[in-house]
C-alpha cells in the first residue's frame, strides 16, 4: 500500500473554491450519487447523466423484450402442446367410436352382436362420424 493517495480537483458549483477529495471517494461518490460537502459546507453531489439515463432505459427495454420474446417462444410451445394433445384425444375418442359402432365394449373387450346391430340400425351416423 503506498503511503502517498491520489487527489482528484473538485470546484464547488457554488462558492467556486477548488478542493481535493481522494480517487476513492470520488469514484464512490460518482457510483452513490450520495452527497458530499465542499470545505465551505456546500453541499454538492454527482447526478445520473443523460447519457447514462438513456443507456440504463434502453437496458430495461432489452429486458423487457427479451422477457417478452421468452414468453411469447413459451406460450407458443405450450399451444403446440395443447394442440397435440387435442389430436391425440380425438384419436381417441375416433377409436372408441369405431370399436362401440362395431359392437365391442369399450371396458372389456366383448363383442355385443346385438349393440352392432342397434348402432348400425338405430344410429347409422355414428359409426359414419368416427370415420371422418
């Protein structure tokens, strides 16, 4: 560690003295922003520079959109999930339809000549739906 530190010259806005604080503080005070005094007890403070304003908006606004095209890229992946689950039911349900319409028990697996019969006799676009 040296025994010597680095002065940074300041000039009060105020009362026009010139001073010295350290590199250190100065730099603190710049990131902080909070305030400090000059030797006359004015007080003084670094404040967020249009150019930096405009730079950490536009960073809020990449954010923003990055957010929202991560949402939109997630929405769109669970509608095609949805849908594939949508065609796989009504495949389902086309089997079943197709199975009861030819007379077979959906929960056992008999064949029931006389439910064949009735379906095709009684219900004749049943069978005819299911094809579709």
């Amino acid at each position: 560690m040296s025994i010597f530190t680095t002065l940074v010259e300041c000039r009060c806005g105020e009362c026009d003295v010139v001073f010295g604080m350290t590199e250190t503080m100065n730099a603190q005070r710049k990131a902080d922003g909070k305030t400090f005094y000059c030797p006359n007890s004015h007080p003084r403070a670094y404040r967020e520079t249009e150019a930096t304003r405009l730079r950490r908006e536009r960073d809020r606004l990449a954010q923003q959109i990055a957010y929202k095209d991560d949402r939109i890229k997630n929405l769109s992946e669970a509608k095609e999930a949805a849908e594939r689950r949508a065609a796989a039911a009504r495949g389902q349900i086309t089997k079943i339809k197709k199975r009861v319409g030819h007379g077979v028990c959906p929960c056992c697996n008999r064949t029931f000549e006389n439910l064949a019969r009735h379906i095709t006799s009684k219900h004749p676009t049943f069978v005819a739906e299911a094809a579709e």
